[in-house]
C-alpha cells in the first residue's frame, strides 16, 4: 500500500508539471501534504505508530479532500489524481 502512495505522489508531481501555472496557495498545500505524507511514511516505518504530535491522519485525509476540491475547479486534469491519492490514504486508515 505504501508503494501505491508513493507511486500516486510521483504520479502527482509528474501532473504537475505538465498542468501549466498553479496557484501559489496550492503550490503551498500540496508541498505541506507530501511533507506530512512523508513524515508520517517514515514515522511508521521507524516505529510501526503513527506520530500523534502534529500530523494526524484525519488531517491528512482532510487536507488532500480539500486540495482535490480545489484543484477540481481550476485543474480538472488533475483531480483524478488527487483523488486516488485520497483514495490509498483512505485504504491505509489514514
């Protein structure tokens, strides 16, 4: 599963750079959600938990519905990524 969230956030990156100009605000969300997907991936990998101390799993999942929803309306071609993305996290309890 963790490969398939990996292979989804390479997938995004690669969309991303085919997608054009995006917005600063997205830029910004979507930077902070890999940062947490990463860390919380290596906090897991380190001790088999899942870090209670700043990156919730319910924030995660909150945040990539909510990045989805944005890029839905300004870069439809990207939505379908962000929604399997939201999907494995989904898949993963997170």
């Amino acid at each position: 599963m963790e490969n398939n969230l990996k292979e989804s956030l390479r997938n995004l990156h690669g969309a991303l750079s085919h997608a054009g100009p995006v917005d600063e605000e997205l830029q910004d969300l979507l930077r902070q959600l890999d940062g947490d997907i990463h860390q919380l991936l290596e906090q897991r990998a380190a001790d088999g938990s899942v870090d209670e101390s700043g990156t919730t799993t319910y924030g995660l999942a909150e945040r990539t519905q909510e990045i989805s929803a944005k890029f839905a309306a300004k870069h439809p071609a990207l939505e379908p990524t962000l929604r399997e993305l939201t999907r494995i996290l989904g898949n993963m309890g997170i």
